[in-house]
C-alpha cells in the first residue's frame, strides 16, 4: 500500500470518489443467471482493490463506490486511473461455470479536492459524469432462450479471440490500395487480424469481432489494435497505414468521461510526425447513430493529422447530407456495387453515380471489392484512381512500396508528410518487426 503522508504533506494529497457500474449486468443475468452478476462484482470489488490508490467504499447492485487518492495530482491523474482500472476489469474475462464471461464497466468520477470530501456532491458529480459516458455493452437484455444462447455463444467467440491474442497466435496481414492502372504504385496498406491455420493458411477473425460488436465490445480490441499500427509506423519511415474500427469506437468517453484513447493521444503528442501516416476507417452507418462526442472525437484525430475513411459507401445505411457531417478525408464505395456491375448495364451506370456522389464529399475515392482483372478494366474505364481487393494481389505480412511514377505525378494525391517511398521503381519487399506477431494487448 502507498504511504500517501511520506510522498506528500497532507495538503498535497487529493480525494475522489469513483461510481463504477456493470453495464452489462442485465445481460449476463438473464444469460448465466443472477449468480454471475454477484460473482462479477466481487470480481470488481477484487480488481479495483489491486490498484493503488483506490478503496472499495460499498456495492449495491451492479454498482459499486471507490475511493480514490492522489498525492501528487497530474491532469489527467484520474482519467488515467479509469482506463487502467476498466482495462484491468474487460480484458481479463472472469472465469464461470458457464465459459468465462467479458465484463464491461462505466465509470463516473468526482473533480479531486485536497483533504476531505463532501460525500453528496462527489457523488452528485460523479454520477452526473457517470450519466454521460458511452457504454456500447448496455445492450438490451436477452429476453428469449435463443438470444440468451446466441450471447453466450458470442461470449465465447470474443473470449477466445481474446485468448488467441494475449497467447500470440495473430498477426497483421497488409492489404494495399493501388493504382488500377500502375498496380506497383501503392497509396497505402490496411491492417487485417489474422490467425494461422495448422497448414499455416491465413484466416480472418471477422465472425470473432462481429461477436464483440454485438456484445458491444468491440472498441476494447479496436483501441489496442490502433495502438499496434502506430507501432509498425515507428518501425517503418515509409509505411503509410490504415485499420477499420467499429462506430462503436468513435468517442473518448469509454469506459469514463475522457478516459479512452488517453495512451493513442499520448503517443501521437509525442510523436506527431505518426498522425499524417495513418488512417482510420469507420463504416458508413457512424453517420446514422453517434455518441454525442463522436463529432468531436473526428475533429480532434483530424487536427492531429490522422487521416479519417469511410467504407460501405452506398449500402444504403446514410444520406450524403448525414455523411457530410463526418467529413471524411476518403470514401470506400461498398464492394458490393462491384461484384454486380457485370450482371446488366443498370448495375454499370449505378457506380459512375455513387462516385458523383462520393466526390461530393471528398477527393479521394476507392473502388473496393476488386478481385478479377475485368474488374480492374472496370475501374480504369470509370476513371478509379485507387482500388482494393480481397483476392487480387491479396493480403500479405509483407508490405512493398515503391516510388510514385513522374508520369503519374497528376494523377497521385498529395500526401500528407514529407516522407517518400524509396527513390528506385522496383517493389521493396520487407518483413515487418515483430509487432505483428505479438499479442495485440
């Protein structure tokens, strides 16, 4: 235990109270019954007790009271506490007769005030700030014996999605966007989580993730994976990176108010050269449903540098005027379009008109789903200037670049750091660090 009286006079030493609530309290009852949730929070009470300085003040419910003390107050002192106390509790699943069990926490903290507290109003404004944090995991409770085992059995796949990462077992594959027309010359490449087969064949965890976002869990992975991608953009001057996070993701009040993305901020404050390499894309649907700091959320990682995509464009999920609140910085029309633009001319004509669309919103446009070389012609008769595909030129754990072609000069965008790929116009082939293989927490 910290002697709080040795580092500091008593006039240093700072208090606040904490309200932390089980979000997903009602779900786990009615899926594993009301004997977990009593287990989940002495799993709480367990957790918040092994991080100095907090003590457990009382528990009702599916909430408890903490008691919090700082002795040398920083800024974000606080804040910090709440993401470590929310990564300690969501990433270690609590173990049950049942499989183990995710746990998701929201926490509403008092303003520190040095020597004692007024119980009332630290609590007042703890749960005021309580009230207005994001919790994806409050999903509505499962009232029928199908969807009650459809959530264990997303429990399980995010469980062991998770297990497979802290053991090792994936890795990053490298999808690059291309010119149609010079494939060699590549804008830049989106990160995929892969695991290996037994033969060693690559295979996604999209049916794992699509559990986490139902259990409303997804940003939890989506804020660590981030943070693997800057890694590689420490590792590697020339890369130019993307990831696709959930909606889910778009607000700095998970778990707390202000107390997500506090370590991604940080490194980019540090390193600020990183924001103008990386890109972070969301699906189109953001535009329909946001927290209500997602827009702020956009304009801060936008004036940091961070490149910000939108894929799924055209599935039907927003309106231009919806999307142009987001302000992308390029738009992935939904692959969809592609796949059936060969089966009558209606079909053709539907993609010169989504891209008159999407080049009302921004410049940069990316045709997706390109997995054929009539495809390929597709996209060089109406005028792409960057492609993506799942099969053409396919994911790899190697990433090449080369030099943007002078006669291409017109054509090529204008990127956003000084950076340039290698000077000699043969692909440079190369392995990523190791980060790509180390567990993504």
């Amino acid at each position: 235990m910290i002697d709080l009286a040795r580092i500091s006079p008593p006039n240093r030493c700072h208090n606040y109270l904490l309200v932390v609530r089980l979000d997903n309290a009602r779900a786990i009852a009615a899926a594993y019954g009301e004997e977990a949730v009593h287990a989940a929070m002495a799993h709480l009470c367990a957790a918040a007790a092994s991080l100095d300085p907090l003590e457990v003040r009382e528990v009702h419910g599916d909430e408890m009271i903490l008691l919090g003390h700082a002795a040398m107050l920083e800024t974000d002192f606080v804040c910090a506490r709440i993401e470590a106390l929310c990564a300690r509790v969501c990433l270690s699943p609590m173990p049950s007769q049942s499989g183990a069990i995710m746990l998701s926490v929201s926490v509403g903290h008092s303003d520190p005030v040095p020597g004692d507290l007024n119980d009332a109003s630290a609590l007042a404004e703890a749960r005021a700030r309580l009230e207005r944090v994001a919790a994806p995991a409050a999903v509505a409770e499962p009232a029928t014996a199908q969807g009650q085992a459809c959530y264990r059995a997303d429990m399980a796949r995010a469980v062991r999605l998770l297990a497979q990462i802290a053991n090792g077992e994936t890795f990053f594959a490298w999808r690059p966007t291309f010119d149609p027309r010079s494939p060699e010359r590549v804008l830049q490449h989106e990160a995929l989580l892969r695991y290996a087969g037994e033969q060693g064949e690559q295979f996604d965890c999209c049916v794992a993730y699509e559990a986490l976002e139902r259990l409303g869990l997804a940003h939890l992975l989506d804020r660590h994976q981030v943070l693997r991608v800057l890694d590689e953009l420490e590792a590697d001057p020339r890369a130019r990176l993307s990831i696709a996070i959930s909606s889910q993701s778009l607000s700095f009040d998970l778990g707390g108010h202000g107390a997500a993305w506090t370590d991604f901020l940080a490194r980019l404050e540090r390193k600020p050269a990183l924001a103008g390499r990386l890109t972070l894309e969301f699906h189109a649907a953001a535009a329909c449903r946001f927290w209500p700091d997602t827009l702020t959320f956009l304009e801060t990682l936008r004036e940091l540098g961070v490149g910000l995509g939108l894929y799924g464009f055209g599935s039907g999920h927003a309106s231009v005027r919806q999307l142009a609140v987001l302000r992308p910085n390029f738009i992935k029309l939904d692959s969809a379009f592609v796949r059936t633009a060969f089966l009558s001319e209606r079909n053709r004509a539907r993609i010169g008109q989504l891209f008159a669309q999407a080049q009302s919103l921004c410049d940069r446009i990316v045709l997706t789903g390109i997995e054929t070389p009539a495809q390929i012609r597709l996209a060089v008769e109406e005028g792409a200037e960057w492609v993506t595909g799942a099969r053409l030129d396919r994911a790899s754990t190697r990433r090449a670049w080369t030099h943007l072609q002078a006669s291409a000069s017109d054509r090529a965008p204008a990127l956003r750091t000084s950076v340039e790929a290698p000077a000699s116009t043969a692909p440079v082939a190369f392995t990523p660090v190791r980060a790509w293989q180390s567990p993504v927490f």
